[in-house]
C-alpha cells in the first residue's frame, strides 16, 4: 500500500494488509509512528530511509514485535559529494563570484584558493569521511585524517 500525507482513506481500507512502512525524508511525528504500531494489526516492520531512527517510539515498537530497521549508508555517497562540492564553492568563491558577474564586476580576485595540490584534513574516518578523502584524492590533494 502506497499512502501520500492525504491519503489516510486509504490506508484506513487498508491497514490489515500493511506489513512494512518504508518511512522516506519526510518522517511522521513520534505521536503518528505509535497511532500506525497501534492501528496496524499485522504490522511487522518499520524501515526509515536514513541513517538513524529517530522519532519512532522503539519502546513501542518492541513491544508489538514490531522490528525497527534503516538503511545505514544510503547517502552516504551524496554526502560526501555535497561536502565536496561546498568545499569547491567555498574554496573557489563561488557564490561570491557569481553575484559580481551577474553585477558586471568580471575581476579576478573573486577566483579563491586552488583546490588541487592542497591539503585536506577530515576529522572523523566513517564512510563518509573516507568518502570525501576518495574524492580528495582525485583532486591531488594531500588527506590527512584525525
């Protein structure tokens, strides 16, 4: 069963066919995951697209039986691309650039610091730490981890 936020006759026809909720980035309130461990009499499983499981009342759902999962290293991938890439913008002055060519002003100290050849230090080595020394390195930079 596939419910949107506005769906709830839905899953009101439904609920003794729900055996899995997949919680995707918009998680419901704690309030909400223990009314749906309640209302859902064959419920077996509660699996968050995230890395943690914040906001479900676990307690609540041992009690049912119900199992509580997530999918741990998901984005991880895109984490590390956005760190990357906020470095990059950082680094190169990116958002400052763009205001003064879009204002006419086309000179170069708008430029930055150049991302190749430098040194990075991560301070944590998780996967996504080691992620984002993957693509460092791809930058011929220097990795240094704490």
């Amino acid at each position: 069963v596939s419910c949107d936020d506005d769906d709830a006759e839905t899953l009101a026809k439904r609920r003794a066919d729900i055996r899995v909720i997949l919680v995707g980035w918009k998680s419901p309130s704690p309030k909400e995951f223990n009314r749906l461990i309640n209302e859902l009499p064959n419920l077996r499983a509660i699996v968050k697209h995230s890395v943690g499981v914040s906001g479900i009342d676990l307690e609540a759902a041992r009690t049912r039986g119900v199992q509580v999962s997530n999918v741990s290293g998901c984005s991880d991938a895109a984490v590390a691309d956005l760190t990357f890439g906020l470095l990059l913008a950082t680094a190169r002055n990116v958002v400052t650039g763009n205001a003064r060519s879009r204002d006419g002003l086309l000179d170069r100290c708008w430029f930055g610091t150049q991302v190749s050849g430098s040194t990075i230090g991560i301070v944590g080595v998780g996967r996504i730490g080691i992620a984002v020394g993957k693509r460092a390195r791809e930058f011929d930079m220097s990795v240094l981890y704490h």
